[in-house]
C-alpha cells in the first residue's frame, strides 16, 4: 500500500519563496480550480517526480519537470526567475510507518538523481529532527542496488517484484515504472489509450499483461515461467545427452568397438546397465567385449606356458631391469610433484575467485558512495573520513606506522586501486586456470607411462626366471601387445561407465522434467486465475455501464483477453470501435476494475489511483460525477487523487453531492504554486 499523506514544493525566487503545501486524506482528493493552467497538473507531476518515477511524463530528471520549477514562473500577470526549486513527498505504508522523499530539482549544490529519505513527517523533516539516507535513481542499480532509490520503494511499499521476459532474451525485473504507469493517468498522453504512458525502453515483453498480472495477483507468471524453465531443461538434457551419446561413440570407434541400446536421444532408463560392448575381430564378426577380453587373456596364458630360452645374456637381462625400475622409480616422482602441482593449482584458484568476490563487493559499495557524492550528498559517514564508527579513532587500510602526514587514498583512487587489483588477480587466475589444466594432461600421461613400464618390467622379470638360452623376442612381443590390448580395453569399458552414469541421471533429470511439465495446467491460469479474471470482466463491464459508455450496446461482447488480458470486443481492441469520449470511459472502468480485483483478492496494487484532468474529450459532465461518486463509494482502503477543472454548475453539484466526509477539496484558484 502508498498513501500520499503531504506535498510540500518550495521555489526561490528572487522575490521570495513560492510553493505549494497541502494535506491529502485518505480516500478522494481533488485538486481543483475554475480555470485551466493553475498549476494542477504540475502538483500531481511533482508527485511523480518525488517517487522517481517522472518517465510517466516524458523524461528523466528536471528536464521532466514543467518551466515553473525550472525557469520561468507567472503568479497574478507578473513573471519571476526560478533559482531554486525543490520538493518534499511524505507517504505511509501499510504498516503505518511514514517517511518523507526529499528530491531536488533545480539545485546547483545537488543534483536531481539524488533521493534523500528521512525517517518520519514533513514537518519533524524540515525541523531536522530525524535521520535520513541518500539514495539514487535513474543510474545503473536503482532498482537492485541497496542504496537505489527503487529498491527501497519496492520494499516500503511490501511489493515483491517478479522477474520477467524481456525483448532481449534476458529475465528482468517488473520495474515499477510498469506497474504505476497504470495508476498514474497523466493530462497530455495519458487518455490516448490504457497504460499509454507505460515505458518501452525498459524491454519487458508484454509489459501490459505482465502489469495486470501483478496487481491482481495473477499464478500465470509463475506458470509461464515454470513452463520455460521446463523448456529450458529439456534443451539442456538434450545437449548433455547428445555430447555424452558422441562420446561414448569416439571411444569406442577408437577401439574398433560398437555400442548398442544406448538411444542418441533421452529416454527413461529403467535398467540401469542395459547397453553392450562389441568388438569388431579379424575375421570380420563383432564380438561381445567381456568374451573378447576373455580370448585374449588365454591367448596371454598360452604364451606364458610356452619355453623362454635364455642362453648366456642373463647378466644383460639384469641391467635392463635395474635400468627400468631406475626408470619406474623416476616416473612415480614425477607423478608426485604433478599431484601437488594440481593441488596447489586448485587450492590457488579457490582462493582467488573469493578474493574477486570480496574486490566485486568493495568496488561495488565504493562505487555507490561515489555516485551519492557526486549528487550532492553531505552525508557525514564516519568510514568515509577513515573513522572508525565504533571507537572514532583514525583508521588507515596500510601496515605502516599510524603517522597522520600519511595520505590515504580518496574514494577515486580505492576504485582504481581495487580495479586493478581485480585485473591482476583475473590474470593471475587465467595463468592458475591454465597451469592446472597442464599438470592435469601431464598425469594422466605419466600414469599411461608408468602402466606401460610396469608391464615391460614384468616381462623381462618373466624372461630371466625362464629356462637358459636364448630369448624369443616374438613371445615377448605378443605378450606386451596382449597386455596393452587388455588394459586398454579395460580403460574404455571404464570410461564409458562413467558417461553411462551421466546418461542414467539425465535420465532421472529427464522423467522429473516430463513429470513438472505434466503437472503444469493445461492453460497457463489456474482456477483461481480464471475466478479473478471473470471477476475483472464484471468489475469491468459494470464499470462501463455506470459511466455512460455507449459505443457497443450488447455488453455480453466484452471479453478479457487471455493471451494479453486487456480488454477486447469480439476478440478486437476496444478501442477500435470506441468514440474519442467512450474511449476514456474505458480507461477510467479498466483501472478502477484491475484495483477493485486487486482489493478483493488482496492482490498487489497499491490502492492508490491519480487521474490529471478525467473529463478529457469534451466529457458528459453527468457521467464525470458518476465516476468521481463511484470511486468515493468505495469502501476500502483506498486513495484517489484526482485534477480537475471545475468550470460548470454541474461538475460542482456533482461533487457536492459526494458525502463531505470522503473527500478534501484543495481549490487552487490564483495559481497552485503562490507565495509561501
């Protein structure tokens, strides 16, 4: 919830100040004068302005602000310079609590990004007796960062914005530019069309729906989302899956091998080891690897059974031992340093990537406090003068001896400084990052090195223990290639387990996504969805009734979009067939109807509706009255600001017939910004 409790503008002059100070009560308030340009419509601009939120009128910053608070401003036929302007909003949430948004806007001293929110009402405000903080708006992090502006708004106000589709692909925030844009109904644009004044810029898709799927509280976002995100890991299995099904191939077509019941596209696997190995031979028949395996041991055990003849080379058969096990012993040393080379690579870039967290944070919040320097900020923040906060000594971020003539670096310089230091650590990471990778190539080659000599150690070892004469180099040989054989095949059985296993938990990530997508609505709204929407229709229709809308005249016409959720008549906009009057009647009944939804389902909208100027279009005045007498009818917690330009007997009769307790009348009559 927002209520808007007080405005307060001021504006120097160099004859004096000028402004305007006025209370708002809780349910219907008009700003109202006799006569057009008196200044109403920049009242209810200021507002905006105060909330950051001045894109609604076409622009950032002063430059969205009319000539009154900028340069020019005429009271009573003369015309005086602005020096100063500046403005106050104090507004209340739902748990009671009020601030005051202090916002400048033609300000040398401070700039007009600068948000300063002081804790309690105007008038403790001005006095200074509550504290207050600098913010931003309109720069990067606004709406993310602590100290943006919008980021504190979202949460005083109890909103919980989702993030959402945008035009380029990327999940954004529901910014709040988007949802006020259908509270705020501005003069010039405004009553062109619903929501006409809701930005683009900020790419959401489908802004409009994804607004009215906020403020009624709506299930269909977080359908849609789920159903992406069970999109999206069905993208990611199939990638995984066809990657590991490749693989799997390569290894095996290395080995002259074939893989079967292994599907290139993922399944639900119930059997856990379904697939077979087989082994292209000789003889041009595929055999089953676990037989081929077999084969080969015996052949190996044949040739251990045949007589290795040694003759007299027994002393040359000692030494190629000693030398291969002098090798061996070389070998497994370098296997060792390899291992710690890896763990010192990976214990190296542990720390360093959280080193590059802790630098991201600093630069980050120095980042900050420069921006709200840069705005104008006096905010006296002890850390930033080297203070300790705790104790108020002299702090310094050097070893050095504590020696006041010291410089310490300025807030420019800290960003630099930690800038670099990130770069420095980034290429030291890459370097880390690369070294563990060499030392991960070179282990695996060793131990292929060190299999390979422990194999050719046992072999010379069998032939000195055989019987004297000459050796068979040919026994030998077939041996060591039968061992290799043997061993390699084993090492790819291995290796295809283990992506047999990533193939068997894609499989369980693949049955749980078909479960989640089954278990999603068939429609992207769920009954409770459905009820609100119905809901909105009626609220809608009855609204239009009430007003005096008369473009269609079978009512039973109108329908609320599923696919937008806006409101068309047999599936066209309504606009199409709408009178330039009919037209605004929509739009009063559309936002009125999405707020009475909201209200009954206790959706997200504020309770807060601002309409400049409703009786655009040469307006029935008898209709006007019916939709400022139901808008006072209303009986929930609501606020309703609304300009008017009160210049017939009938528009004041319509508001006199209002109940006095429901409404503040705030006449501006000379002009809404006078001498204070």
């Amino acid at each position: 919830m927002l209520k808007i409790n007080r405005l307060r503008i001021i504006v120097n002059t160099e004859s004096g100040k000028f402004g305007f100070d006025e209370r708002f009560e809780k349910q219907l308030n008009f700003i109202a004068s006799h006569k057009n340009t008196r200044g109403k419509s920049s009242c209810i601009e200021a507002i905006y302005y105060c909330l950051g939120l001045e894109e609604l009128i076409g622009g950032k910053n002063e430059k969205a602000l009319k000539p009154v608070f900028r340069s020019k401003l005429e009271y009573k036929g003369r015309e005086f310079t602005v020096l100063e302007s500046e403005f106050y909003l104090e507004v209340k949430n739902s748990s009671g609590k009020v601030i005051t948004i202090y916002r400048p806007g033609k300000k040398n001293s401070i700039k007009p990004n600068l948000v300063r929110v002081y804790n309690g009402d105007i008038d403790h405000t001005i006095n200074s007796f509550v504290n207050y903080e600098d913010m931003y708006v309109h720069m990067k992090g606004s709406a993310s960062n602590e100290k943006g502006f919008h980021t504190y708004l979202e949460e005083f106000m109890g909103l919980n914005l989702p993030d959402v589709p945008s035009y380029d692909d990327k999940n954004r925030k529901l910014y709040l530019q988007i949802i006020f844009s259908t509270i705020f109904t501005e003069q010039k644009r405004g009553w062109a069309d619903l929501f006409a004044c809701m930005p683009t810029y900020l790419k959401i898709r489908d802004a409009k729906k994804r607004a009215i799927e906020f403020l009624i509280g709506l299930e269909s976002l977080n359908i849609e989302k789920k159903r992406q995100l069970c999109k999206d890991n069905e993208n990611h299995i199939k990638k995984e899956w066809e990657n590991i099904y490749n693989n799997i191939n390569f290894i095996a077509d290395k080995k002259g091998c074939s893989i079967s019941n292994i599907n290139p596209k993922p399944e639900i696997i119930d059997d856990e080891k379904n697939y077979s190995i087989y082994k292209y031979t000789d003889n041009g028949k595929y055999l089953y690897i676990n037989d081929y395996i077999n084969s080969l041991e015996i052949q190996l055990e044949d040739l251990n059974s045949e007589s290795i003849i040694i003759g007299d080379n027994i002393n040359e058969i000692q030494d190629k031992i000693d030398i291969k096990q002098d090798e061996l012993i070389h070998i497994e040393k370098l296997l060792v340093e390899e291992k710690k080379k890896l763990l010192d690579a990976n214990f190296n870039i542990e720390i360093l990537n959280e080193n590059i967290k802790i630098i991201d944070l600093d630069l980050q919040n120095n980042k900050d406090v420069k921006k709200i320097k840069k705005l104008g900020s006096n905010k006296n923040w002890s850390i930033c003068d080297d203070i300790c906060p705790t104790c108020s000594q002299s702090i310094k971020d050097i070893l050095l001896p504590q020696d006041k003539s010291l410089n310490v670096m300025t807030v420019d310089e800290n960003i630099k400084h930690l800038e670099a230091q990130k770069s420095m650590m980034e290429f030291t990471l890459k370097n880390y990052k690369k070294n563990k990778f060499i030392c991960e190539s070179n282990i695996n080659k060793i131990n292929n090195d060190l299999k390979k000599g422990r194999n050719i150690l046992r072999s010379i070892k069998n032939d000195l223990y055989s019987i004297d004469s000459n050796i068979s180099e040919s026994v030998v040989r077939k041996k060591l290639i039968i061992e290799n054989e043997i061993d390699e095949i084993k090492d790819m059985k291995n290796e295809i387990s283990i992506l047999y296993d990533k193939i068997i938990e894609l499989s369980k990530q693949w049955k749980k996504n078909l479960k989640d997508l089954a278990n999603l609505p068939k429609s992207n709204f769920t009954y409770s969805d459905i009820k609100k929407i119905k809901d909105l229709k009626l609220y809608f229709i009855e609204n239009l009734q009430s007003y005096g809308y008369k473009s269609i005249s079978d009512f039973s016409e109108v329908e609320i979009s599923e696919d937008k959720l806006m409101p068309v008549i047999s599936g066209f906009d309504m606009k199409f067939d709408s009178s330039a009057s009919d037209n605004i009647r929509a739009i009063w009944a559309f936002n009125v109807a999405l707020m009475q939804t909201s209200l009954k389902y206790l959706g997200n909208h504020p309770g807060l509706l601002i309409f400049d100027e409703p009786g655009q279009q040469s307006m029935v005045i008898s209709d006007l009255c019916k939709f400022i007498k139901i808008l006072s009818d209303i009986k929930d917690n609501i606020q309703v600001i609304i300009g008017i330009t009160i210049d017939d007997d009938e528009t004041i009769r319509g508001i006199d017939s209002i109940d006095k307790s429901k409404y503040k009348l705030i006449l501006v009559d000379d002009n809404a910004i006078s001498p204070l």
